[in-house]
C-alpha cells in the first residue's frame, strides 16, 4: 500500500529527494577527498562491465565466464568422477 505509493512518488518526482540529499553527498565527497591519503579525482575512471562476445543474455558465471576460483569451472557437478 504505502511503500508502493512512495516508490511511484519518488519515481514520478525524484528530484524532491535528491535535492534533500544534495547538500550531505557534498560534505562527505569534501570529507573523502580531504581525509583520503592520495585520492585525486582526476584518476578515478567510471567503467560498466562489458559482456564478452557471446556472453549476451548469459550471467550465470560472472562477467569473465569464469567461476568463482577464476578456473572457468561454474561449479556444476561432473557425475562423481573423482
């Protein structure tokens, strides 16, 4: 009931909120980049992952295709060979 009426305001308006968040996102970015040893803005890239080619549609194992121990093994079960 009210949380989806809140999702669609904030959808419809999301200026309203993001103005009230404006000014504290300023003071911890200040915060950050004075307390921070060596952090330059200037050095921070912004990059969305790429799919490889073939990869489209597929997020089973990571944006590489490897699996979680880099192998390329998705951890699927090999029918008890040992």
């Amino acid at each position: 009931g009210p949380l989806l009426v809140l999702i669609i305001f904030v959808g419809l308006y999301p200026k309203l909120l993001i103005d009230r968040m404006e000014p504290s996102v300023k003071a911890l970015v200040a915060h950050v980049e004075d307390h921070a040893p060596g952090f330059n803005p200037k050095n921070v890239e912004f990059r969305l992952p790429v799919a490889a080619e073939g990869d489209a549609g597929s997020d089973d194992a990571g944006a590489n295709g490897a699996g979680a121990n880099g192998s390329g093994d998705t951890g699927a079960s090999h029918g008890g060979e040992d």
